[in-house]
C-alpha cells in the first residue's frame, strides 16, 4: 500500500514509518519539525542523539535499499495538506503529527491555544482534504486512553450501550481529558466521527496508552535511524524518566501518592497497532476506536518495579501533584479489538527496563538535571518559562 505517516519525524512516527517501509508498503513522512523547536524552546534534548530527517532517510535507504519519500511542511497549511495528498496520493494516513505533551498544553494561555490550533485544525485540514481528493482514504489517528479520563466504572472501547428512562442507545463513551492537550484530542475524536457520519469517511481511533521504549529492530539497524528518548518532565514517559532517575541516582520522582493507574504498551506495539489497523480497514462511513495498551499500571508500581531491577536503594521521592487529577482510583478498560485482529503484545519486563538502562548509560553525558524535576502547575493560569532557567517550576 501507499501510506503517509503524519508526524513521520517524531517519537512513534519515524519508527512506524521504518517498520512499514521494511513490510513492504511505498511510505512517505510529513513533519514540520515542531518537536525538534520545543527542545529548543524548553532548553532540553533527547537523550539518544537524532539526525535530522534527510540524514535518516538516506541512511535507511543505504541501509535496507528503500525510499522514504519526505513531505516538509504544516497541516494548519491547507494548500500544503492538500498538495502534499495530491502528490502522493495515499490509501491510508497515519496520523501522529500533533502536540503530544499535556504539560506543554498546561503551561500558560499561550502553549494551550497553540496546541489546540496545531492540533485541531490540523486535522480538519486533513479531514477536508481527504473528503475532496478521496475519501476511500483510510485515517488511522493517534488518540489517548487519556480522553477518557479516570471514571468509577469500566472504560469500553469508544461507545457503551446506555438505558435511560426505557430507551437504549450506543454512544460515544463520555470523556474527561486531564488537559488541554488531551481535550485536544477529544476535539479529534468529535471532528473524526462526524466527518465518517456525513462525508462516508473511514477512520480507526487508536486511544494510545502511554508508550515505554526506544529501539526497534529497524532503528537498531543504525545510529542514524535512532528515535527520540524523552526523560524530562514535560515530553518524557513516566517509565523512561524513572529508569534515568535511576541510573543517574536521582529518587525516582511520584507525583502525589502515586495510585494513577494507566494503560501502557512497549513501541513495538504501537508498530503492530497500526500495522493491523491498516490490513483491517473499516467500511466506508465507518469510525471505530481501538483502546490501544496491553497493560495497566499504577505509577507507583513502576516506581517500586524500576527500583527492583536497577538499584534496590533508590529513593522514591513523593511530590505534591503538580497535575489535577484523582490520585488513587478505579482503572478498568477494555482493551481486546486488537488482540481479536492478532496483536501479541510485549509486556513490560525486567529485559526491557535494562535495556533502557544500557541506553541511558551509553548517553550519561547528554543528561540534563535541570530537567528531571516537574516543571508545569496545572493550578496556574499564568505560568512562564524562565528563561535564565528554562526548566523551573512555574506556580501559581
């Protein structure tokens, strides 16, 4: 097939768009680097070293004789949207180009309007786009488990089956996001079911658990094909910053008493996700929603699971919630439309987290103190980056 991977130069999207390429599909990359100007915004840097993109996809080709086509541009850019569809003219769109941190989203008036715009906008560009040019199109869009919030009773996998007053019906399963980020992302999902309800549109919704893991076997083929491994506390996984909290001897930083309960997966899986998304299209007028993580966990069972397999006496140093949100609660979601399609997970193990502690010891030059500790306080309206510490905590 002909696949264009949104976001192609980020976290998740440059390994997907490697993995598909390596099964054989004609893959393209959208990106229009904003990741890259957060680091330097934020003052902070991947871990692992990341060539720039044109190095990566040269390098892939020499190394697995493919071509990956680039498309540099934005998708708030209609015209750029429209043309970069024109031209390649794909069968299905992977969509992971948007803001992905709901710390960045929490920062002030400013970083909260731009991740909403840069988000939502962006996708009703694509959605017009693919409506106009072909909506055979198949959109495979990068949600969050996070849309849904903590409620006290079972999450389901995007509808559940109301009675109310002697009448039933299947509605979209009810949302509470956490940030503006993850309301974002709420927006998405409204925008992209109704696109599939007027225009015949065909969409899968992947609600994303959190993802731990930076090597694939396509980005360990070479240097210049790594991914990016964020630690700090604005675009870092709760996983990968524990695991260089470690190695490094920081205490492992829990927000609050540590109860939050999340579905996560291992990158690989995220890979597989898509993957069987693609092979398993839906009708025409069709939106669908995959709740897509294999396992749950509390942070302070990752806490507690780093701790064990690392250093026994690491501290486990409990902070006053920067974040609202429930602290200790009920986590329950559904999660089996992908293992039905053939997903077999990877589970988190003590292999993998050592792994992510080699990772972290080959690169203990490039990390950065100042950015460990949490930096963002949901309670604020007007919180700043310092710029003479780019990384301080910012109150209310």
């Amino acid at each position: 097939m002909k696949i264009l991977v949104l976001g192609g130069d980020g976290y998740l999207g440059w390994p997907t768009a490697l993995y598909l390429s390596r099964k054989g599909h004609e893959v393209g990359v959208v990106d229009n680097f904003a990741r890259r100007q957060y680091d330097l915004e934020m003052g902070v840097d991947s871990l692992v070293p990341v060539r720039h993109l044109q190095q990566r996809v040269k390098t892939w080709r020499e190394v697995s004789g493919l071509s990956i086509v680039p498309f540099i541009g934005d998708l708030t850019n209609a015209d750029f949207t429209y043309r970069t569809l024109r031209e390649f003219e794909p069968e299905a769109v992977v969509h992971f180009a948007e803001q992905r941190a709901a710390p960045y989203s929490m920062i002030d008036r400013e970083h909260a309007v731009y991740t909403q715009v840069n988000n939502v906008v962006g996708t009703l560009n694509l959605l017009y786009a693919i409506a106009e040019l072909n909506p055979d199109i198949h959109l495979v869009k990068l949600g969050t488990m996070g849309e849904y919030g903590t409620p006290n009773i079972d999450i389901e996998e995007g509808f559940i089956e109301i009675v109310h007053r002697g009448r039933t019906d299947v509605l979209p399963f009810p949302k509470q996001p956490g940030s503006f980020y993850h309301l974002s992302k709420v927006h998405d999902s409204h925008n992209i079911q109704f696109a599939c309800r007027t225009w015949g549109l065909r969409s899968t919704d992947l609600n994303q658990g959190i993802v731990y893991g930076q090597e694939t076997p396509e980005t360990s083929a070479h240097s210049d094909l790594a991914t990016r491994y964020d630690y700090d506390a604005v675009f870092g996984t709760v996983l990968n910053r524990f695991v260089v909290q470690a190695v490094v001897g920081h205490p492992l930083t829990v927000y609050g008493k540590g109860g939050q309960t999340r579905g996560m997966l291992d990158i690989r899986d995220t890979q597989a996700c898509v993957e069987l998304a693609i092979e398993n299209p839906p009708a025409a007028g069709e939106y669908r929603v995959f709740n897509q993580f294999t396992e749950s966990f509390s942070v302070a069972q990752l806490a507690e699971n780093v701790a064990s397999t690392l250093a026994a006496d690491v501290d486990i140093e409990y902070l006053d919630d920067p974040r609202v949100e429930k602290e200790d609660h009920y986590y329950r979601a559904a999660h089996t439309k992908l293992l039905d399609l053939g997903l077999v997970p990877h589970l988190l193990s003590s292999t993998l987290i050592l792994s992510l502690a080699r990772t972290v010891e080959k690169n203990l030059d490039r990390v950065n103190f100042d950015a460990i500790r949490p930096t963002v306080n949901w309670r604020s309206t007007s919180s700043t980056l310092d710029t003479s510490d780019p990384l301080k905590m910012a109150r209310a």
